[in-house]
C-alpha cells in the first residue's frame, strides 16, 4: 500500500508558478542517511512513498530550493494529507523554532517570547540533561559538536508550559 502527502506552496500556486524542491526520505531507524532523493518542479507536490516490508513510518525533508528549510513526517498510512508552507508571519509566530535540522551541533534555537522562558534543556535518548541554559535570548546559538550523533530532545520551559521538539546531530 503506497501512502501519499501533498505539500503545497500557496502563494506560488495561486500564480501557478512551479517551484523547485529537493526531498530526502528516511527510514525512522537512520534518520542521518537518506533511503532516497530527489528534486522536483511543480506548484504542488505529492509525494508517493514506497512499499516496504514492514517499515509503515518514512521521515522526509522538503526543501523549497532558496528559501528556508521545512520538516515533516508521515507517520499514518491515510492518503492525501496537506501541508501548508508557511509564510514569513507564521513562522514569526511560532513560539520556538530550532534550525537546522538536522544539524552538526551547531544550531539556533529561536524564542518568541524569552521573557517568560525559564530554561532551555537539551536530553540525550536515555532523558539525561546534557546541557541546560537559565538566561535565554531570543535567539539562542548552541555549538555542541562533541556530542555524539543522535536524536536529542530540546525542552523550553516556560512558566506556565514546556515545549519540547526533537533535534537530530549528524
């Protein structure tokens, strides 16, 4: 069973001007080596993904070619889901963001709203704290290249909630 995703650039195909994009595939147990790439033109992408044995999880990356890089996964086997890109304000609204992911250990980690932000704490798989940060910025710059390759979990607390996103370092 193929399992499908679209992802469509709005404001390009309201003026049906293709664009250009680059895709990564990735099994969820090597999320460093991409299974498959690809590029493609169009206004609108849909992704067909590959019949596996027993593998129903595949990660991607799309990247639309000279603008920010965007993440997302497939994570049912339903068909036709929809993502949006984001603009510029959106972005601007979400309350964190981490770039690049995946990275070397080196990457940024963007606060909408720092003064209520208490802490930052980064885990490593087994939950173990292996860097925190009390005083937070709005932009947030981590160097951390001896860590070891892996996914890690990035937590930003706040006083009244705490919002953890997860980072691969390559």
């Amino acid at each position: 069973m193929n399992s499908s995703l679209r992802i469509r650039n709005m404001a390009l195909s309201v003026l049906g001007i293709p664009k250009e994009y680059k895709i990564k595939y990735y099994s969820p147990y090597d999320q460093v080596n991409s299974i498959k790439e690809e590029t493609r033109w169009a206004p609108q992408l849909t992704l067909e993904f590959p019949e596996m044995d027993t593998l129903e999880i595949i990660l991607f990356e799309v990247f639309p070619m000279g603008e920010n890089f965007k993440s997302a996964t497939n994570d049912t086997t339903s068909k036709d889901k929809e993502i949006k890109k984001r603009s510029n304000d959106e972005l601007q609204k979400q309350e964190v963001l981490i770039y690049p992911n995946p990275n070397d250990g080196n990457f940024v980690v963007l606060l909408e709203n720092p003064e209520t932000v208490k802490g930052i704490y980064i885990s490593n798989n087994l939950g173990q704290v292996v860097d925190s940060r009390n005083e937070v910025f709005k932009q947030n710059s981590y160097t951390l290249n001896y860590f070891n390759s892996g996914v890690y979990s990035v937590e930003v607390v706040y006083s009244d909630k705490t919002i953890r996103k997860k980072i691969i370092i390559n």
